[in-house]
C-alpha cells in the first residue's frame, strides 16, 4: 500500500512539472509574438522631370529703309507750301554722311525755289554723332526747339537754309532753296512739325 503512495506521488509531481514546460507568462521575450507592421511602407514621391525656360522669339529689327521712307515728308505734308513734286537729288549738306538707307523727295514752288527732304538711317551708328560731326557751310541759324528729338542743327548759306534733326538711328535733313535767305528760312520753320512728326513717330 505504501508503495502505491509513493508511486502515485511521483506521478502527479512528474505531471506537474511537465505542464511548465509552456511558455513562462512572465518573460516577454517568450510570451509574445513580433507585433505586425500598423502601417504600410511609405512610397518617395515621383519627381517630375524639370522643365525648360519658355523661348521668347526674337524680335526682328526694323528694316532701315522702311524706317526713312516712313519718316519722309509726303506731298500732302507739303500740300499748303503750294509746290509741286520735282526732281533731283540732295545736295550740299544733305549728303554729308548719306548711308545706304536712305529716301529723298525733292519739291518745286511756283516761283521756281526748291524744297528737299531727305532721311537717312544708320543702323550702326546712332544719328546724333552724324548730326554732331555734319560740317555745313554757311552760318549757324536758330529754329524753334522740336520736342522729342535727340539733337537739331540748322544753317544757312546765301539763300538756302538747311535744318537737320536726329532722332535713334534716323537723320531727317530739310534744306529749302528760295529768292532770299529769309524765305529760306521761314519755309524751312514752317515744315519743322512736320518733319519732327515723321520722325519721331518712328520706332
């Protein structure tokens, strides 16, 4: 019987320490598993390629020639002198300096004077040295100051007057040959606002 005892003790014992086998709920190592990810991974944005500079057009510079025929006197900017178109070309101080762009018109009055215009461009150059360095003859006269010209010269020889006026790259020279210095003059400072008009409506 008391062997029986024995027995049945080292039996319960023996299960006893066969349930402690599992995990030991004190060690966290053990008694819990890895936790899953909460959140997926986060993806780098896409880059977008750069993009280039809008190209701007270049713009085409006027043409020197258009630019003197538009600043030319026409035969109704003339109309109230009374003359009639006529022929010939500048002469005297007027071509000083012509460049190869360049437009002439030539008028008669009826008492047989003469009225010249003529317009040159330099696209190199800038008209206000032209003006500067023009060596007419004659005397230097005084015309009434045009608003919004770079610089003007007028002379006068005998009975003809020459005015000249520059304006960016444009040189517009008037020169009116009459029976007196005088009605030289007062024909050229009539003209005058027409003339500045042409030119300074240019580009």
């Amino acid at each position: 019987m008391r062997h029986r005892q024995v027995v049945a003790l080292a039996a319960v014992a023996l299960a006893g320490l066969t349930a402690c086998d599992g995990p030991d709920p004190n060690n966290l190592e053990t008694y819990y598993d890895d936790p899953a990810p909460t959140s997926a991974p986060v993806e780098a944005a896409p880059v977008s390629p750069a993009r280039a500079a809008p190209v701007t057009p270049a713009v085409a510079a006027p043409d020197p020639g258009l630019l003197a025929e538009r600043a030319l006197l026409s035969d109704a900017d003339v109309a109230e002198e009374g003359v009639q178109p006529g022929s010939g070309e500048a002469s005297g101080c007027l071509t000083a300096g012509v460049s190869t762009s360049s437009r002439t018109a030539t008028w008669r009055y009826p008492s047989g004077s003469v009225l010249r215009h003529r317009v040159a461009a330099y696209p190199e150059r800038v008209a206000v040295d032209a003006v500067a360095n023009a060596e007419c003859a004659g005397k230097t006269v005084t015309v009434p100051p045009q608003s919004g010209v770079d610089l003007q010269r007028a002379w006068c020889e005998g009975k003809t007057c020459t005015v000249l006026l520059a304006k960016g790259n444009l040189v517009s020279g008037l020169t009116v040959s009459a029976s007196t210095e005088t009605r030289a003059m007062d024909a050229a400072k009539r003209l005058l606002p027409a003339m500045t008009a042409k030119l300074t409506a240019q580009p």
